[in-house]
C-alpha cells in the first residue's frame, strides 16, 4: 500500500482538559512506534494541525479552539517546533478544524459556525482574515443544531473548490476562493437529511466521491463530486452502527473517514462504540461494504489518520489520553493493533 518511511508526527491536545499543547513525536519507519520528544505549549487547546511544505521547510499550523479563536504556526525544521510569532486571531470562536490551499489557510469556526480565510505570507506566517464567511440556518437537534456550527473546512482535490461541513445546519457549503484577493464566494449547498449533523468528509483518490461522516445519525452518505461545477450531491448512504447504538443509552458520535490511497477501503472512527469500522469500496467507489468493527485502543477516538506509507492508522484517544497505532493488512483493510503512546486529551496527529 505504499512505501516505508515517515520522520516525525506532531499531535495536538485539549490544554484545557490537561493535555500538553502539540506533542513531537519520532516515527519508527520499521515499526510505526512513536515516541514523544518533546511538546510545545504556547496557545490554548492547539485541537486540530496541518502541515504545509514551503521552500525554506515545513511549517505547522494549528488551531487555538478557544473564544475568541486564533491560529499559530510554527517552523518545524528543527528538533523542537519554533513559534513563528504571535497566534493571529481568526474573527470567530471555536476554530476545529482547518486547511491549506492556494497560498491561504481556512478554518472552520464551530462556535460562530463560520469559516475564515487568512492569507499566508512567503515565509508562511498567517496574516489577518481576508474574508469570513459566516453560515445560516440550524437542523432539527435543539442541543446541538440550534444554529450553524462548521466543523470542517478542506479544499477539493482540484483546488478550485473550498468545502465547509456544517453540523448545525445538516449541510456542505461549496464555495470559490480568489487567489489574488483572498475573498471566499458562495457557489452552491448541499442539504443532507435532517438530523445528520455532518462532521467530516473524505474524497475518494479518483476525486469523484466523497464520503461524509454524520456525527448525530450515525451514518456514511457517500457523494458523487462533479471539479467542473462543484457541486455535491448525495447517491447512498450507509449506517455505521446497526440500529444507531451498541446498546441501550450508547451515545454514538463518527468522528473522522479515512479513505486507503489505493480507493479500496475506507475506515471510520466512532465514538462511543470506540472502534474503527472497515468498509471495503466497489471499484467505482459508491457502495462502501461493512467488513468488520475494531477496537480502537482506547476511548473516544476524535481523529484516525493514514500516515503517508498508507500502511499504518492512527487514533488519537481523546478521553483515554493516547495514540493508537494499527498495521493495515493491505489485502483485507483490516487494522490490527501495534502499539499506542499516551498522550493526554489527544484530538488529532500529523505527519511531517
């Protein structure tokens, strides 16, 4: 499924629930086993993390998910992640989620269910917002949908498009970013059934599907994506847990879709049942077949991801405090656990 060979994995924390900010970690290129080297805590609740190659090295960048929120980057081309100035306010509260494209980075403010665009300077320092765009409408669910609430902001796998799933409003906003002036246009929504509270999405490697996680019905709708027009639409749609609970009184939460680099599976994160769901894809990609239901090494997995080899899983274990990592059998999809680092209020890992 891919080449060996990683280097190092940063994970992001909830400060506020005891976590340690961005933990450093070394990759095993062998194994897969990481081992903490150091961690970095200059803003509060450092959630969600991205990585962007630039000429002078990788940078990281994460969010503070906090009120108001902020963004921080960080020149990672030594051992220790350094602080490339001040966090920069994002204009929005709760920042959860967040992407690189087009020399500018996005993010998805749950809070004020908005998505914010900032400007990314040569050296690869956030600037001020150039645009906000802020969401309306709310969904059926009182408690959690009582206005927009955006999770997940990503640029499509063309470039030309800027993704933003909103869970309060059961829907995915496409819209079209100015390169030049850094303005974000609406373009078009895709409505997903009420209830749903989407999550996240993941694009199938052929760019033509995309698999959305709904968070508050436990559910995979897959989605044919049309790069020409952008515009959504939904074809099929799968539960992740039978029934919608394992067990009386189980609060079922999907949290992250994971999609093989060879489009043959896609795994799925779910809290509450704290497992990882394998689902093996047709060749055209719109019929995800349930193969089997895995531990996920601990509690509350709020993110899986693939590292770049496409061999290895790993979740981060919010509740259980640690990172789990999984061999993937490449002939079956199948994880099977490896080893684990703890890692307090763990909510996301990357590689760089």
């Amino acid at each position: 499924m891919g080449d060996k060979g990683v280097g190092r994995a940063f994970i992001g924390s909830f400060t506020s629930a005891g976590g340690r900010g961005i933990v450093t970690a070394e990759v095993d290129p062998d194994t897969g086993a990481l081992t903490a080297t150091g961690a970095v805590d200059t803003v509060p609740d450092p959630s969600y993390l991205a990585v962007r190659r630039t000429d002078a090295g990788p940078v990281l960048y994460a969010v503070s998910e906090a009120a108001p929120g902020a963004v921080a980057a960080y020149d990672v081309s030594g051992p220790v992640p350094r602080p490339l100035g001040d966090a920069v306010p994002v204009l929005g509260d709760g920042p959860t989620h967040l992407g690189v494209t087009d020399g500018h980075l996005l993010t998805a403010n749950y809070t004020s269910g908005s998505v914010s665009v900032l400007p990314l300077a040569p050296d690869g320092t956030p600037q001020a917002p150039s645009a906000v765009l802020r969401h309306e409408g709310s969904g059926p669910d009182p408690d959690r949908q009582g206005s927009p609430h955006a999770h997940q902001v990503l640029p499509d796998p063309s470039g030309r498009w800027v993704l933003g799933v909103d869970l309060g409003t059961d829907s995915v906003r496409i819209s079209s970013l100015d390169a030049a002036t850094g303005a974000l246009t609406p373009r078009g929504e895709t409505a997903l059934p009420p209830g749903t509270g989407p999550r996240h999405l993941a694009f199938h490697p052929a760019g033509r599907l995309a698999y959305l996680l709904g968070e508050l019905r436990p559910t995979v709708i897959v989605c044919r994506w049309d790069a020409e027009a952008g515009v959504l639409e939904p074809i099929g749609e799968t539960p992740l847990v039978p029934g919608g609970a394992d067990g009386p009184g189980v609060a079922v939460h999907p949290s992250a879709p994971v999609v093989s680099h060879d489009g043959r599976y896609l795994w799925t994160a779910v809290r509450g049942t704290d497992t990882i769901t394998v689902f093996a894809l047709d060749e055209g990609g719109e019929k995800p077949a349930e193969v089997a239901s895995v531990p996920c090494g601990g509690r509350w997995p709020r993110d899986l991801v693939l590292d770049p080899s496409g061999t290895r899983l790993y979740a981060a274990n919010e509740r259980s405090g640690d990172v789990t990592w999984f061999d993937v059998d490449g002939a079956t999809g199948l994880p099977t656990r490896a080893g684990s680092l703890a890692v307090p209020a763990a909510s996301t890992v990357v590689f760089g």
